[in-house]
C-alpha cells in the first residue's frame, strides 16, 4: 500500500500564547527512516515564530507568541526517505491575537421600558483591543431579542428597551478573529421599576375619625423603602414599608402637600399628595343648584367665612387718627392698605406650587398647595375668641338661598334640594 499523509485539520487559525502539537494522519505504511521538513518547494520556508516541524512524525510544535502573528500562509511538508520524497502535504497555518473580552459589571439587572442605547449600552472591556474585523454573535439560547435587546457585531455592544421583565439569564457572546474564537457569559435580569400612585391626589381628613390611605400600586420588587419628606398631622403615621398613611387626625391643618417616595435596588419614585384636617359639623346648612352634583355644596360656616372677610376688607375710619398715629398703624401692619385678614391668590404667589418642589429641584417642607393665606381676627379688631379668617375666592358671599329641608326623625336632612 502507497504512504500518504495529512494535516487533517488545516488550515489552522492559532492564538498567541498557546501551547500546539498538530499531529499528521498516515495512510499506508510509513516507510523507515522517513525525515520530514517544510518542502523547499513551498511559499514559506520558515513557520511562524515559536513553532516548529518534529522532523521524526511531521507534527508542528511549540508556543506562539505575538512575534508569531503572521496572516494566512500556506506550507508544503515532504516526508523524504534516504533516496526520495515519499509523500507530500499542504499546511496552512495563522496566527493572531484572541479576542478576550468580558462584561464587566454583570450579572446587570436592567430596569423594564428604560433606555439603553447611546452612553447607556451594555459594553464589554477588552483584554486587548477591539480589532477591526472583530464579529460578535450570540451562541446561546434564549435570545437577547426575547426581551428587545440587540447585541452589536462589532463591538459586543449590547443595547435597546427591554420590555418585558425577565429573571436573571445567562447568555453566551462568542468574539471571533480571524476563526480564533473566544466566549463570555452575561447575565441579565429586567424588572420593573418602583411606582406610587394613591388613589387621589387630595384628601380633606375629619377631626378624631380614623383614616387608612394605601397606594393602589405598589413596588414589586424586594427590600423597598417608603420615605416621606415632612411630619404628617398629629395622630398620623406613616409606614415605611408598604407607603400607608393611617391613624386618627387630632389637630386641625390647613391643605400641606406631602412627597411620598418609594426607593429599591432598581431605582426611585415619588408622588405628592395634598392633606387637610377640618372639623365635623353635624347637619351644616348649604346651598346648591336645582341639578346638584358632588361637589356643588358649600357650607353655611364656609359662607359666612367669607361674609366676614367682604366686611373687613373695608378700612377702619381714621378720620380722627393723627399723622403720627396713622404711621403708628402702618408700622404695625394695621394700616388701611396692609393684607392684616387675608390674601388672595393674587397678592399670595404669581404662581401656585403644587409640584413638592422648590425651581431648582429641590423638596420643599410641606409647603401649602392652597395659595390663602390666614391671618387671626384679632388683626382686624374682631372680639371674641380668636379665630383665622381667610377669603375664599370659591366662596360665593350673595345669593344665598336657604335650601328645601327635609324633616326626619332627628331633626332636618341636608343637604336636599327639590329634586329629591
């Protein structure tokens, strides 16, 4: 039988500092004292450096570096005996870098419908550098695209909007340079973000009746953190795990907004609510529309509050003050032009703020959303005790009707309009 042999796997694509024995396939009978050396014949006389030719079974030998890196060169090996070339084989044979490369701050937890494209992608760290050429793929299974997010082929890059949240999962990024491979695993999860919502924005509490706001969505995720940014009314309390504001209102309180935030591994959010405490009237008389609807009601005690601020608004007689009293007054904010009752949205602010915030981003301390502004009525002479009196804008102080009543069993029914 002829002898024959080959480099079965050729060509071959080897990374720097790696240790190579390429071993030949025989067919037939090899014969004795064959000798094999690189054909003087070939395009190349010489391997890349580091490696050589084991002249005793024709494999390649040795350890490349990167003074072997050399691009695609092909080789023709003869097996000689003592009279002749018995047989030979073509080699082919590069060398170039391993495209080492890792994520480094996986495991990466990705928060759901957030961007991650521009400065925000995903990047590896190269051991070396990105060679041009360099391709990556995915080799692994699921995909990336499974939760909408793309891996970039000449970079590694990984990059999109998840939408879907997922668990953590493990994917298998495989660089290739010039057929020399290298892969690397990331793990990924996406959740969602935390999120507070309470069921309104406002809520007017009633003097010593207990009272349980909760939000009606919650954070999903572990180890969340409710946080509120000011004291609530006296006889509230609020729980810093799950957002709730509970308890028994004892102390009466104008209208204060509250930022409410809700913080966990994934990040933050934050809500305002408005809160007031008023006292229970028992059966206030109001007035309304023939078509009533929620909201159209207004209390006696709300009308004659702004009987009162239309009357002071009036300035006391100083025809009989001096000069000198008449600045006295002034000095002391008592004057005929100084705001001693109320204010009105107006003279309060140019613009309401109902945001919890001040311009330049910072918290405000519980300020009010409401833009009036009480003063006691002492500042305006009224005797008797001592009460705040605002004017209400929304308060209507003429055309009041006395509503149709209703007798019952205790007493009158309001409110009851003649439709009832």
């Amino acid at each position: 039988m002829s002898f024959s042999f080959t480099y079965p796997n050729t060509p071959y694509y080897l990374p720097t500092t790696t240790n190579f024995d390429i071993s030949i396939n025989i067919t037939g009978t090899e014969p004795s004292n064959v000798i094999y050396k690189i054909s003087d014949s070939s395009p190349n006389a010489n391997l890349p450096s580091g490696l050589s030719i084991n002249p005793v079974n024709g494999s390649i030998i040795g350890t490349t570096s990167f003074a072997s890196i050399s691009s695609l060169r092909n080789y023709i090996v003869d097996a000689s005996s003592a009279i002749q070339i018995e047989s030979s084989a073509n080699l082919s044979i590069l060398v170039d870098i391993t495209p080492e490369f890792v994520y480094p701050q996986s495991p990466y937890t990705l928060t759901k419908n957030n961007s991650y494209i521009g400065i925000n992608q995903i990047k590896p760290n190269y051991t070396f550098t990105n060679k041009t050429g360099t391709t990556y793929t995915l080799i692994s299974s699921p995909l990336l695209t499974d939760v909408s997010l793309n891996l970039d082929t000449t970079n590694g890059n990984i990059f999109g909007i998840p939408d879907i949240s997922s668990n953590l999962t493990s994917y298998t990024i495989r660089a290739t340079n010039q057929n020399i491979t290298y892969d690397t695993i990331i793990k990924i999860s996406v959740e969602i973000p935390p999120t507070i919502i309470y069921p309104f924005n406002e809520y007017s509490l009633t003097q010593n009746e207990a009272v349980s706001i909760i939000p009606n969505k919650l954070s999903e995720n572990t180890n969340t953190i409710y946080s509120i940014n000011c004291s609530l009314p006296s006889g509230l309390v609020f729980n810093s795990n799950t957002g709730e504001i509970s308890g028994t209102p004892t102390i009466l309180t104008t209208y204060h907004n509250y930022r409410v935030q809700v913080s966990d591994s994934i990040g933050e959010a934050f809500t305002i609510i408005n809160l007031n405490v008023v006292k229970i009237f028992l059966a206030p008389p109001v007035f309304a529309t023939e078509n009533v609807l929620p909201g159209d009601f207004i209390t006696n005690p709300a009308v004659q509050m702004r009987r009162k601020a239309e009357i002071l608004q009036y300035k006391e007689n100083s025809s009989k003050l001096t000069k000198q009293q008449y600045l006295s007054l002034l000095a002391r904010g008592k004057g005929p032009y100084s705001k001693r009752v109320w204010a009105t949205q107006g003279d309060a602010f140019t613009s309401p703020n109902t945001s919890g915030l001040s311009q330049d981003g910072s918290i405000l301390a519980c300020n009010s959303p409401k833009t009036y502004i009480q003063k006691p009525s002492s500042a305006s002479n009224v005797p008797g005790p001592v009460i705040n009196l605002f004017l209400d804008p929304n308060v209507q102080p003429n055309g009041y009707t006395q509503p149709i009543r209703k007798r019952v069993n205790i007493g009158f029914k309001w409110p009851f309009s003649s439709g009832n």
